[in-house]
C-alpha cells in the first residue's frame, strides 16, 4: 500500500499539481481484504490493524509528492541537477524532523487531538462504519455518494465536509476567505492573490500564532502533578517522560506543556541541524561568508518549524493547508534578504520539505484517538497505538524516499514537474514587483489583529489568509452553507427543550450526527481526487 501511495502521490502532483489523500482508500482495502475467508487474512478485519494500513499509505503519498518530490524539482527547474541529491537528502531529514515533532506534541494545548482534523474523521468514520454497519454505515454511504458526485461535477464537496466539523469560527473565517478571494477579481477589481495581499495576512497572522505557540509551552502554574503523585504518572502521561507532564488543568490530554516545550525544541535543532547538511551537501558553505552563512542556517530552521506550524493548525482546522503560499512567503522573504538564487532555491526546497506529512501525520493520529477513544485502560492502549501508527507512517516515508530516489529521472527527463516548484523557480528568477513587501507588511497588521482577538484556539487570522490562499472556486459556499445547515439543525433538534442538561445533550447528538455526513462527504471527494490516476495517465 505504501507503494501504491507513493506512486499515486508523484503521478499527480506532477501532471495535475496535486496530492490526494489516500487514508480512505487504504482503509476500504484492508476491509475489503478482511473480508477474505482465508486464515490470517481475517485479521484485517480489526479497526486497528486497517488504521495503521491507511496511516502507511497516506503518509507515502503525502511524503512522496509534497515533502520529496517537490522539493527536489526547485534545483531541477533552475538547472542544477548537480543539486537534485543533496536537495533530497535535505528534504528526506525534513520530513523525518517534520514527523518526529507532530509525534511528540500531537494531543497537546497547541494540538489537541479533540479538534477537527476532517480527513482523520473521515478515515476514521469510514473503518467503524465498515465494521459496524447499520444505520451509521448507510448516512456515512450516502454523505460519501454525494461527496464524490459532486467532486465529479467539479464542486468541492470536501469544503462543505470540513464545515459540518470542527471550531465555527476558524471555519467562518475559512469560508469568508474563500468567498472574497472568489469575488474579488469581479467586484473589486483586484487579484488579491497577485497583489500579495493574502500573503500579508497570513504573515501577520503567522507571527502572532507562533507568539500564541511559544506561550502554550509555558508551564502552567498551580497544575501540581497529574492525575497520581509520586511513582503513578498521572492520566494521560508518556512513558518516558517524567511525573506530573499531564497537569492537572490539562484534563484528557495525553501531552503537557513540559512535552510540548521539548518536543518544539528538539524539532527546532533537529532542523538546524538539517540546515547544516544541506549548506554542505549543496555547496552554499563555499560560497557565503561565516555571518551570511549563519544566517542561512538559522533563517533555514525558524523557516522549517514556523512552516509546519502554520500548515498544521490550518490543517487541524479546515482539513486545507497553504503550504505553496507558505513556501512563496519564506521565498519572498529571501529575495527581500537579496539572498543568492542557488542558496535560496535550497532553502525553498528545504522548507517545502516540512509541513505536509506533518498535517497528514495529524489527520491519522486523529482517526486512531477516534478509534481507540472507548478503550479501557485508555491512555496506555492509546499511546501504544499512536507509536504503531508512527512507525507505520515512517515505513510509508521510506518507501517514499526509495519510490522518488529512482523516479525522480524519468519523470524529470519527460518534463513531469510538479508546477508549484516551477513557480518557485520563475520567481526566483524574475524577482520581486516594486512594492511588494511594504504591501505585505501593511497586510500583515489586520492579520495579526485577527489572529490575536481569535486566540490559539480558533486560528482566525490563519484561516482567513488560508481561505484567500486557497481561492477555491465555490468553496466559500460550500463551507457557509454547511456552517448555516450544521446551526440550524442544531437549533431545530432542541427545539421545546428547557433543561440545561437536555439542551447540552442534544447539541452533543447534533454534532455527531453532522460530523458523520461531513465525515461522508470528505471520504467521496478523497476517492474522486485518487479517481484522477486515470486521468493522469
């Protein structure tokens, strides 16, 4: 499956620009191999063993066309094909570094397994409602049939998945983002995307979430120890890590603020240390100075960890994420910096390396902690899992690496790049518009004024640069839509009901019922995009 995932991951992202998520399709066969009355085969029938089946082949197709194959064609697509190997070792301890950090602070305040994550619903939905069957099975069918006709007749189903999930206002903020960069062109007259208006925001807004992040990996005071004292590690803790990490005002939560700290800061000198490889691999060592060097390594790593970030709380929020736009801002960044096109070539392809397989790591942790959540003891079996998971997605990314570092040519040689690192390299070359980065930074102030009256939690300043960047033709009232039918139904459902405990309990079955049909509707757009193979080829 990891071949498969691969191989899917690389055809398209170079012929049509994209990469699938395949979590639903390895779900769907390992039931359907499950299915087969022959001795182990049956073993397939577990929802455990089919979530580490579609966490390998997600992790593969994400790992291949995004975090490998994308990097690689930046020195590719400038005509340095000296630069490809070394490129692809950079990128290959990007992805590594990437996956290691949502390992360790997957479930924490910065990233709770609790919010949307949309793809992990809909993986997860779709194994218990091939086990389970019923009443279940037929609404999460029927979501899926619409989900993938509708994608068939070029709407984005998906988008009105993501909003029957997760935090409302993140969401409004997504739609609203995609409306206006919709209508924009039309109405105001005005490509806001070539503008770099969007870009403004989203730099605004990303320093604001990082502040927001720095401060989440604060101890909390007055926590004391968790759940136990003295030898127990209390509720939720990792074994390994030291007492009272879980604290007590972190009720459910598998990782405290101690874990996240460390687990940030090993991913930060992970990444430098990533840097330095590809300064020597790519010969930028040779030719900047010591300070311009140093400066390179370190702006290299904060760009890596402030990358993954970004796409990984958009993600979490809206089941989308802006890597391109991200990427195009470090990129911006460089030429405003007048660094050297051969080092800034590496440094985009270093940090594109890092954030896809980050989010995509979090979307299968989330469809596990669905799966696993009814367990008893919970948070030993859960954290057991979580690791099956992360092992099975590094056996994804190493076959991945092999699948690129023997493809790579041929498609390269054929004139298969994937398009978004021929942009990186066509702006590389042309350079920046007179202007451009005062206007980002006139954009970034509203950016980060909404991102910080939203807080952490909601990721409003975020979701709206991400909405903009996306510009998704009709998406913005797909996700509207959604969020006006997931109210209404609410309030149609406790419709008579006086207690406060009635009320809270029917919101809750609301919920559930809607995350079911967004679950659907994600799982059938995912299917159309893998369906795009053939169109491929």
């Amino acid at each position: 499956m990891s071949v498969l995932g691969a191989l899917i991951g690389i055809v398209l992202i170079t012929t049509l620009g994209v990469s699938p998520n395949t979590a639903v399709i390895g779900a769907l066969i390992a039931m359907l191999i499950g299915r087969i009355p022959i001795g182990m085969l049956t073993r397939m029938r577990s929802q455990h063993r089919q979530n580490l089946v579609q966490s390998a082949i997600s992790g593969s197709t994400f790992a291949a066309a995004n975090s490998l194959l994308t990097p690689i064609a930046v020195p590719f697509a400038l005509g340095r094909t000296d630069l490809v190997w070394p490129m692809l070792a950079g990128a290959a301890i990007g992805l590594a570094v990437d996956s290691w950090v949502l390992f360790r602070v997957f479930d924490s305040s910065l990233l709770p397994a609790s919010n949307s994550w949309p793809a992990g619903v809909a993986a997860a939905e779709t194994i218990k409602a091939g086990d389970t069957g019923g009443k279940k099975a037929a609404v999460l069918g029927v979501g899926a049939l619409v989900g993938l006709v509708g994608a068939l007749f070029k709407l984005p189903t998906s988008a009105a998945g993501v909003g029957f999930l997760g935090n409302i206002w993140a969401l409004l903020m997504f739609g609203i983002g995609l409306t206006v960069a919709e209508y924009a062109p039309d109405v105001l007259h005005t490509d806001l995307s070539a503008a770099h208006v969007p870009h403004g925001l989203m730099i605004g807004a990303g320093l604001v979430a990082l502040v927001q992040a720095l401060l989440l990996m604060r101890n909390r005071k007055g926590g004391g120890k968790g759940a136990g004292d003295g030898g127990d590690r209390g509720y939720g803790a990792v074994p390994g890590d030291t007492p009272g990490e879980v604290r007590a005002d972190e009720p459910g939560r598998t990782v405290g603020s101690e874990r996240l700290r460390r687990g940030l800061l090993e991913g930060m000198a992970l990444f430098l240390g990533g840097a330095v490889v590809v300064a020597v691999a790519g010969g930028v060592a040779g030719g900047l100075s010591v300070p311009a060097l140093i400066g390179w390594v370190l702006l290299a790593a904060v760009a890596a960890i402030v990358h993954q970030l970004i796409v990984g709380l958009a993600a979490m929020h809206s089941g989308w994420f802006p890597a391109f736009a991200v990427t195009l801002i470090v990129l911006i960044v460089g030429l405003v910096l007048h660094i050297p096109t051969v080092p800034l070539a590496l440094l985009v392809g270093y940090t594109a390396s890092t954030g896809p397989a980050f989010a995509d790591l979090g979307y299968d942790f989330k469809a596990g902690w669905l799966l696993r959540r009814d367990a008893t003891p919970w948070h030993v079996f859960e954290l057991d899992g979580r690791r099956q998971q992360y092992l099975a997605q590094l056996v994804g990314f190493g076959v991945a690496l092999v699948v690129v570092a023997l493809a790579w040519k041929s498609f390269f040689s054929d004139g298969r790049v994937p398009p978004v690192s021929e942009v990186y390299v066509t702006t590389i070359k042309t350079g920046l518009d007179p202007g451009t980065m005062q206007t980002m930074l006139l954009w970034a102030i509203p950016g980060a004024l909404i991102q910080f009256l939203g807080g952490s939690s909601r990721q409003m300043g975020v979701l709206l640069a991400t909405g903009l960047l996306v510009a998704t033709p009709h998406a913005g009232w797909m996700v509207l839509g959604a969020l006006v039918i997931r109210q209404g139904y609410t309030v149609w459902r406790r419709r008579g009901l006086t207690d406060p405990v009635a009320r809270k309990k029917s919101d809750e079955q609301s919920e559930n019922d809607l995350s079911l049909v967004g679950a659907g509707l994600v799982a059938g757009s995912s299917l159309n995009d893998v369906g795009q193979l053939t169109k491929a080829l």
